[in-house]
C-alpha cells in the first residue's frame, strides 16, 4: 500500500479555509489517503517551480493541493492546500529537502529566508561568525541558507530569520548565539550527523525525528479523521523530538521535567499517560493516575485526554489530588469536612484569643504554622522545639515556643470541636491510612502536572499512591510559575530523581517579545529545580516573534476603562470576542470594573470561574490564578497598580522573610498571566501603578 503523510503546513492552511469549503478538502483528503494512485486523481506538474517533484491536484474549480509526488517511490506527502493562485505561488519557490547531513526532510524558502535578514553597509561582524561553516551545518542548516544565516548582525535578525529556518535550525542558532556549547546544543535539539543519508528515500526520512515534527504518516482512517477534527491542535499529533523523548522513554524510577510556561510541560505529560497506558501498563485492571495541583486544570485535561486517546478513558484517570484524596476517604467511611475561608479565619482567632498573651499577632501565627510546623510535618512541642526555622524573620526563644504551640494545640482543638479539617491534615490523614490499612489500589503509575505548588504532604501521598518501581512517577513543572506553594525537596519526600531529570527550553506559545518581557517579571528571584537545587532559565526561548507588550498607564481608573474600551472596540474589528481574555488580580476587581465595562459597551462575555471552562462565548474574564493553565490570542492585564500587585495581604507585614517571599510568588503571578498570551499583551495600570511595572521601565 502506498504511505501518505500529511504536513503540519496542509493543516494549518486546511484550518483557514472558510467552513463551507472545508467540506471538500475533507472529502479529497480521505480520497487521497484511501488511494493516492486513483484515476480520478489527475497530477499536474507546476511550471518554473524550485522542486520538480512537486504536483498540484485540482479539488474544485477553486481550490488545489499542493502535493510531494515520489515518481516511481510509493510515498505521497500533501503539503498544501489554498485557492489555485495562491497555492501555486506557495508552491512555485518551496524547497522539499532531505538534508544530507542529518537525513531529516526539510521544507523551506531560500528567498523569503534572504529577504528576511536586512542587509547592512557597515562591515561588522556576524552574530555566528565565530562557528565553522562545518558546525553549523551539522544541525541540518540546508547549505543553501547559510549566506542568510551568515547574513545575521543582531538577535532581532536571527528572530526574523527563525521561522524561514527548518525548526531544528533555528533553535540550535538561537542556542549558539544564547552561548550554550555545541555539545550540549546537540543533545537538546536530538540532531545527530550521520555517515550516509540516501537523499531520495522519502519513506525513510519521514521516520526522521526532526521529520515527524512536521509531517505526520496516516496510518489509518480513524488517524485521519482525528487529525482533521483538530487541524490547529497539532500538539496531539507533532511533537519536539525530546519531547518525543521524553515521553516514550523507559525510566528506572520517578522522572521529572522542568521547562518554562509554554514549553510543552502538560502536552508532554498527556502523551507519556497515553504511552504509558498503550504500550507499558497494558494489563486490563492497570491504572495510570493523572493528578494535578488546580481542580480546573484537572477537568481540562480529562476533556483533552478523552479525544487525545479515546482507547484510554478507562484506564487513566485524571483527577485534582484533593478530590481524590477526598473520595477515597468518603469510600472508605472516614470522609471529612474542609474549613476553608472565613471558617479557618474564625478558627485562628479563637485560638488566639483563647490563651495566655504570646506578643505575636494571628498573622504571624499563621504564617508558623504554615511555614515552620506543616512545611516540616511537625505533630510535637518536643519536635518543635528543636526545628530550624530557617528564612523566618523573628527568632522565636524556646519561652516564646512553648507558648506560640499552645495557640497551634487549641487551633487543632477548635478544629476538631468543628468537625473541621485543614486540607493538608487531610491529605496527612489519607496517606497514613494508605500507608497502615494497605489498601489495594490499582495504579501504576502517577503523572503529575503543576509539580512545583505541590506541599511536600501531598508529595507523600502521590508516592502512596502507587508502587516504587520502573515508570512509577512522571514529574512536570516549573518554579519560575510557583503560585501557590513554598520550596520542597522531592528526596525529602521519598521521591528520589537522581540522573533522571530533563529540561524543555523552547516555548511554543507566546512570542519572544512576551517572553522575554514575561522574564523580566522575575528578575532577582531565586528559583529552585524542585529538589534543593538551583534552576535557571538559559536556553529558555521562542522561535515566535511579534509585536511588542504594550504598557499603559493612566491617572485614574475612568481613564483605563476609557482607553480599554476603544482598544476593545478596535480589536473586535480583526478578532473574534474568544480570543481576548481581560485578567484582573482580584475577582472583586474583576466583576466591579472590567465586567461592569463590558456590560456598558454590550460587549458578549463570560467570566471564568472554578466552575467553568474557557469554552464559553465572548470576551473572557477571569482572575490571574484562573487562567493558569488556558492560552488565549490576546491577553490584557487590567488594574496592575501597586495595592494589588503585588496584593497586600496583612499576615507578611510584619515579617520581611514571608513579605519577601509573597512578592516572589506575586511576581510568578504576573509571570503566569502574561504567558497566556499567544500574539498580543497589553499591561494598564492607573494611579500608582505596580512596583514591578515601575522597576521594567526602568
């Protein structure tokens, strides 16, 4: 049977077609993949074309598809498709290479490529003047690009030059200039040289690592069918090689993967749980458990997973830890009650008030408590006393301990007269009745996502969860997005990753402008790797570029909503109301402001809650620590003055250790909301605008 493969380029040109034509492509295509060698299908070369391979099909008296046509070999690649000029002009100056270096298959534009680097005058040096001809074209850099790669003076050229370069290309540059050795550089983009390349063996190169991040080969009808449902979600279909990597790979024991926001973290996790599901944990009663920090990220994995891989509902479960935790102790007929808000508020000052004077306010005692006795799962005066309190700002005597552990004693004591339970002394209470009763359980594996806001409690009960072994745990996160938790060491916790840890650098989402922007956010922040050890961002960057982040700031609050309201109104001109999303700090702000905005201009909108998904109509609001997670076209950060961002909150006031490390996780707040944004951020504040908006500018 013949092999046809389709290009991520066909999809993306597919998923722009008007809706009433897509009909027809859809029709041609499965026609196509069922037999490309029909009669009906009538092959026309294209005349003065760069590869005399490729071939134009007629779908309508409209539209054609461009096709890769082997001549004698039995593997038809589509690569296009658009109205007949348009496609032709597309087709005419395309380049379809195997490279003959690396053997991947390469699609490119030598023209588009020389005119995206603008020439200079002045004779000064090129920004990779300093590697070998030899070097660069190692990383499969066709020979016919390096003029216009050699033609590169400034980052901002080699930006524009990206995405003219196959992708292979363009991040082995982007990491040479960033100043990563060579060595390491080949062993993130997985680009090997090899000592013989057959250049005509189309099927081969399509088995390329560097080729299936492109093209995809249809193996069946249904893979088809899956593909076309959801041309632009070419996640489910072409991944990174190390992605690739990652997720197929044999692991002796837990595994974990950091990478930036956008990077692919959840995408990578999706597919190891499908992997692992298909091809690992096969036995009919195997689970793999999929857990998350945040509930809403949960209930969008489960819907992406469902037609990610059908086949698998059964057998992976995908869950918030919270709510599993919950359920299980409701099956086992010890469910419990969460104190949560005001409650825990109440709690706390009854506890306060109900002893002897300890010169601390219920502030600070919270902030202990948290902190210092739950952070080191601390159950004893005895053990209290002896804990370092390292990075708290007051020194507590052994005196003042004894007294500030009768305040935590009748916090417990009010809690329990309650029936109430905080949500790590739940967590605490099912992984000890794990750990004792044994229960069966029918897990193999765990794959968490959010890894850095979980408590180190939580991480106890994931290792519970399922048996120490090969495959067991599959880890991904990113500290620089710590929104919620404090740092934990995962070998403290009985998760132990030595010489199994990796990092995804490229972020596939935003632009280079929003991330670079989006960094500078967390400038001066130390960031952990989740284990005890530093991380930094080098290597960190897209290949994506675009406009600017624009930043606003206005005298008064009217003013901010008079502007946002043209920008609004000029933005809906281009783009449908789904694709902006307005992100306040607080929901409060939200439903006073921006909401009340919207309505005023009878603006078509939906806020985003915990019980909701990003799917509903019109513009979208939502709080910052919502839309972690989600990805929108633009993103407009409202209201980012200085009382909300960062937000005051009157238990680190007095303590410059945990004010210190409340602005830290402000700032990967900030950091957050802004790498949603796909194409455009704009950022406006009035009054005082934030500190962290002050500090960019300057």
């Amino acid at each position: 049977m013949p092999t046809v493969a389709i290009a991520s380029d066909f999809l993306e040109a597919y998923a722009r077609i008007p809706r009433a034509q897509q009909k027809k492509v859809r029709e041609f295509t499965e026609k196509f993949q069922a037999n490309p060698k029909a009669p009906s299908i009538n092959y026309e070369k294209i005349h003065a074309v760069k590869d005399d391979r490729v071939r134009t099909v007629r779908i309508d008296q409209q539209y054609r598809a461009i096709i890769l046509h082997p001549g004698k070999a039995d593997v038809f690649v589509l690569v296009w498709v658009d109205n007949h000029d348009e496609a032709m002009d597309w087709a005419k100056n395309r380049t379809f290479e195997i490279n003959p270096v690396t053997g991947s298959l390469q699609v490119f534009n030598v023209s588009e490529a020389e005119q995206a680097v603008v020439p200079t005058k002045k004779k000064s040096v090129g920004l990779l003047d300093h590697f070998d001809d030899e070097l660069l074209l190692s990383f499969g850099l066709p020979v016919v690009l390096l003029p216009a790669v050699r033609g590169v003076r400034q980052p901002d050229d080699l930006l524009a030059l990206n995405k003219h370069l196959p992708a292979e290309c363009a991040e082995a540059l982007m990491w040479l200039v960033e100043g990563l050795p060579p060595e390491e550089v080949r062993e993130a983009v997985a680009t090997q040289k090899k000592k013989q390349v057959d250049t005509t063996d189309l099927a081969k190169a399509l088995e390329h690592p560097d080729s299936r991040r492109r093209f995809v080969t249809i193996l069946s009808d249904k893979d088809l069918t899956a593909i076309l449902n959801a041309p632009l979600e070419k996640w489910r279909v072409f991944l990174h090689p190390s992605q690739e990597k990652l997720v197929s790979k044999e692991f002796k024991g837990p595994a974990r993967v950091l990478g930036g926001a956008g990077t692919g973290k959840t995408v990578v996790a999706m597919h190891r749980a499908k992997h692992l599901s298909n091809n690992v944990f096969t036995a009919k009663d195997d689970r793999i458990l999929f857990t998350t920090y945040t509930a809403n990220l949960a209930q969008n994995v489960e819907e992406i997973l469902s037609t990610l891989c059908p086949e698998c509902k059964d057998r992976i479960e995908t869950i918030h830890l919270h709510s599993w935790a919950a359920r299980f102790m409701k099956s086992h007929g010890a469910g419990f009650d969460i104190a949560y808000g005001e409650d825990l508020d109440d709690c706390w000052e009854q506890a306060w008030a109900g002893v002897e004077e300890t010169a601390f306010d219920v502030g600070f005692l919270r902030q202990e408590w948290e902190q210092v006795v739950q952070a080191n799962g601390i159950e004893t005066l005895a053990n209290y006393l002896k804990v370092p309190r390292t990075g708290r700002g007051h020194t507590l005597t052994r005196p003042q301990r004894g007294r500030v552990w009768k305040v935590f004693e009748r916090y417990q004591q009010v809690l329990a007269q309650r029936g109430k339970q905080e949500w790590l002394q739940a967590i605490r209470t099912t992984r000890r009745y794990i750990e004792e009763k044994k229960p069966s359980l029918p897990y193999r594996a765990v794959v968490v996502d959010e890894a850095q806001d979980f408590h180190a409690e939580e991480w106890k009960l994931i290792r519970a969860l399922v048996p120490a072994g090969a495959n067991d745990l599959f880890l991904v996160g990113d500290a620089h997005q710590r929104i919620y938790g404090r740092k934990v060491a995962l070998s403290r916790c009985g998760i132990q990753i030595q010489g199994r840890s990796s990092k995804l650098r490229i972020n596939y989402r935003t632009t280079e402008q929003i991330r670079a922007w989006a960094m500078a956010m967390l400038k001066g922040v130390e960031v952990d790797d989740l284990d005890g050890d530093k991380d930094t961002a080098q290597g960190y960057k897209s290949l994506l570029s675009g406009s600017k982040p624009e930043q606003h700031h206005f005298s008064t609050s009217e003013k901010e909503q008079e502007f946002l309201a043209g920008k609004l109104k000029e933005l809906l001109k281009d783009r449908s109301p789904e694709d902006i999303c307005i992100v306040a700090r607080t929901a409060k702000m939200l439903k006073d402001d921006y909401q009340g905005l919207l309505q005023s201009l009878a603006i078509t909108h939906t806020v985003l809650d915990k019980n909701k998904s990003a799917a509903g109509g019109g513009v979208r609001l939502a709080t910052m620590h919502r839309v972690k997670g989600l990805e929108f076209p633009v993103m407009i950060l409202a209201g980012m003055n200085s009382k909300t961002m960062p937000l005051r909150v009157a238990s680190v006031e007095g303590d410059p250790t945990s004010k210190a490390e409340h602005e830290d996780r402000e700032r990967s707040l900030l950091f957050v909301a802004a790498t949603r944004a796909r194409d455009q951020l704009l950022v406006t504040s009035w009054g005082s605008p934030s500190p962290f908006l002050a500090a960019l500018g300057k």
